[in-house]
C-alpha cells in the first residue's frame, strides 16, 4: 500500500511537469494566435504616453485659443485704462474746483468720485470673471477635443491607458516606442483644419 500511494505520487508530480513544460515552453506561434491578437506592434494592455508640451506647441486649436484669450486680455486693459484715465481725469477736474466750492458741492463731488472708483473695481471684476471664465471653456474644450481623438485612435483598444507626460511630472522613463506624440498632434490639427471655421 506504500509503494502504491509513493507510485501515485510520483505520476502526479510528473504530471504537473509536464503540463508545466508544455505551458510556458510551448509553440511561440501559439502566443501570437488569434487569442492573443496584436496590433501596431503592441500588445493588448500596455501603456501608451504623448508629451503635453509638444501637443501645447503645435496643436492649431490651442494656438488660435491663446490668441483669443490675449485679444481679450488687450480689449479687457484697453478698457480699464480708459475708465481709470476718465476717473483720474475727472478727479483732478474736481480737485481744480474745489477752493470754490459750496460744502455740498463738495460733497456731491466727493460722492461722484466715490462711485466712479466702485463702477471701476466692478467693471474690473467683472471683466476679470469673464475672462477666466473664457479661459476655463478652452482648457475644457481642449481636454474634450484631445480625449475625443484618443477615443477614436484607441478604438481597437491596443492600449489599456494613454497618458499625458508634462515637464515635472513623475514618469521618470518612458519606453519611446510607445511615444504617439506626432499621432496626437497630426491628428488633432487634421480634425481642427476639417472642422474649424473658415477665417
């Protein structure tokens, strides 16, 4: 009965072996079969990175987004410099007239400037507003454009992530093989050019 059990053992140890051997050394060919699909080069499941300040330099969208959001800035300081040149100009109008002023001349002249400073800090708050505002909608609709190329070119699903590499960030080696930098910034300018409108 010893015998019987240490000769049974020893065919479930060859077993295990051989299955063993015939898993991991089995054809090559067998990996690159129809279950496990390659594409691009790339295996199902890995990473692919693009460089954000490469995409930031030459994505048309955003150039024609900071433009705008400069021609806003230089409209928003024309403005104020214009309100706050009236204010200075009518402040010193009123510090002229002053010695011959009544007491409630004075203090309607004093009231006028008052206002004219709180119409001026509104002003500029509110232009302020406005252009962060603008600026948040950009960032969004680039983050929106840029996720919506990636979406069409992962659509074969190659990639498990596709990710963004910043200067600073803490991705300290990046395979360059995996790099679709010039994909993105082809890709995106390609949809912009078809999609934005005519100048």
């Amino acid at each position: 009965m010893k015998n019987t059990g240490t000769i049974l053992g020893g065919i479930s140890l060859a077993a295990v072996a051989v299955l063993y051997v015939l898993h991991f050394s089995g054809p090559k060919s067998a990996s690159k079969g129809a279950d496990s699909p390659k594409t691009n080069g790339h295996t199902p499941g890995q990473i692919a990175y693009f460089e954000m300040d490469s995409v930031e330099q030459h994505y048309q969208f955003i150039k024609d987004a900071r433009d705008e959001i400069k021609k806003a800035e230089e409209n928003i300081s024309g403005e104020l410099n214009g309100m706050k040149k009236g204010y200075m100009g009518r402040v010193q109008q009123l510090q002229s007239q002053a010695p011959s002023m009544s007491q409630q001349d004075g203090e309607r002249a004093q009231a006028e400037i008052n206002q004219m400073q709180v119409n001026l800090q509104q002003r500029e708050a509110k232009l302020t507003q406005e252009l962060q505002e603008k600026q948040f909608k950009m960032m969004k609709d680039i983050n929106e454009k840029i996720a919506a190329f990636l979406k069409g070119y992962n659509a074969d699903k190659r990639f498990a992530y596709i990710i963004s590499r910043s200067p600073g960030d803490f991705v300290y080696y990046a395979d360059s093989a995996f790099n679709i930098t010039k994909d993105v910034i082809d890709g995106l300018n390609k949809t912009y050019k078809e999609t934005a409108p005519k100048k």
